[in-house]
C-alpha cells in the first residue's frame, strides 16, 4: 500500500486502542511490587490475594504474581491476560487510585475474566468500609 498504510482510516483513531490497557496502569519494576508487598493491605479471596497501596497517582495500576507452583508458562500467561483482562473491563470494582497486586496462589482455579471481576466485586463490597 502506498505511504506504508495497512488499511483503515488514518483520521480515526483505532477501536481497540481506545479500550485498551496502556503501560501506564500496570505496576513492571520489582522495587513496586516490593513497596505494595511491605506497605499494602491483603485481601484474601479463593486461590488469590490482592494486596493494595494507595497511590498518588490518582488511577490504580495492577501488578501480577503468579505463584511458581503453578506449572507451565501457558497456563501462568493465561492466567496472567485472564486478570489484566478483568482489570481493563471493570476498573471500577478494583480499589481507586492505588497499586494493586494480584498475587495468584497455586489452587486458583482459571476462570473468564467475568468470574475474576465477581470475585474483586464480593472482596470489595467486604471491604467497603476501610481504606486502602
């Protein structure tokens, strides 16, 4: 294709970017997991934690850990698009404007990103009534 274009409309912007999960909500760097761990509050769910520090950044990011039990790379990675899948979907459920860690223990049973987002929903409404 001539300029290099691969099809659609350059002036409109592109459906799934506008939906997407930008590096800027995902915790990368092993000094922030180490700060959410030592200084974040637990809630524990069936086969999961999440562990949650808050931010001043004013929207939350999530971070994920998988247990090293859990076997297979495509199983972890799975597990992994199933979570960040649940977070970008229903931002809403998780805790607001902190970092959170989603530690993944070895009998997390794999689910669609619906079940994940049910189960952040029932830890929330327990937890209405502390902070972060």
């Amino acid at each position: 294709m001539p300029g290099g274009q691969r099809g659609g409309n350059v002036f409109q912007p592109d459906p799934l970017k506008q939906h997407g999960l930008p590096k800027q909500s995902l915790i990368r760097k092993g000094w922030e997991f180490d700060k959410v761990y030592s200084q974040g509050k637990r809630l524990h769910g069936k086969g999961f934690s999440l562990i949650c520090r808050a931010n001043t950044e004013g929207r939350s990011r999530i971070g994920i850990s998988v247990h090293g039990k859990i076997r297979g790379a495509v199983k972890r990675n799975r597990i992994k698009r199933i979570i960040r899948e649940s977070f970008r979907l229903d931002r809403e459920l998780y805790p607001p404007a902190a970092d959170i860690v989603f530690a993944v223990r070895p009998d997390f049973s794999l689910s669609a990103p619906v079940d994940i987002s049910r189960f952040v929903a029932s830890l929330a409404g327990r937890h209405t009534n502390r902070e972060v």
